[in-house]
C-alpha cells in the first residue's frame, strides 16, 4: 500500500476506528498506534504490506491478550475505567484512568514493551 492508498482508507473509516495496526511489506515488522499519530508519521514515499483499522473494542481486546488480568474495564458512573496493575519504581501500582484510546495505546506500548508482535 502507497501512501495514497493508506489515506483513502483511512478518510473513510468509520466513526468508531481509533487505531490502525500495520505491517511492511516484508511481513517482519508489526504494530499497532493511534490513527492521527500513525497518519502523522507517514512520510510520502511510505510502502507498507497492509493496515487494518480498530474499534476501541478490538483495541481492548488486543490489550487484554498480552496484559491478561493485569487490566481490567470498571464501568463507572462518571464513564468506563481502566483499572491497571503494572510494576512502578516503587513496586506494585494499581492505576486507573479513562477508558480513552491514549490511555489504551499508551498502555498497551507498555505491556507490549513496543514489541507487539503475535498481538
């Protein structure tokens, strides 16, 4: 896919596709990032094997597969929560915040230590 390609795809995406995961062409090298972000970084002669589009559901499904119990989704009265438990400086740190696709992407690059590959 052309750089032309990847940004018709993406003008037509629907209104729930926050994340996109991509692949090059040489199928060595897989990743997942925020639509606006990756859309930013592209340069004008990028070529890549693919990209898929995802909700925020797909996106937490995927987190949940390489985080496993360590997240967990609150349905709150004041919005949907993520409840995370990761080690800290200090140990142990449970932290919650909003159910929001920077909190999701942000999560997940830690989790996959910016190697998603088989997420």
């Amino acid at each position: 896919m052309n750089v032309r390609e990847i940004l018709k795809l993406v003008e037509q995406r629907k209104e729930n596709h926050h994340f996109v995961k991509w692949w090059r062409i040489e199928d060595d090298f897989l990743d997942y990032d925020l639509i606006e972000r990756f859309v930013e970084n592209l340069s004008a002669d990028e070529e890549l094997g693919g990209i898929d589009l995802l909700t925020m559901e797909e996106m937490w499904s995927k987190l949940q597969k390489i985080a496993g119990t360590r997240v967990k989704l609150v349905n709150d009265a004041s919005g949907d929560k993520v409840e995370w438990v990761h080690q800290g400086k200090a140990g142990t740190q449970t932290q919650v915040c909003g159910y929001t696709p920077e909190n999701i992407m942000s999560i997940f690059d830690v989790e996959s230590k910016g190697n998603p590959v088989g997420s």
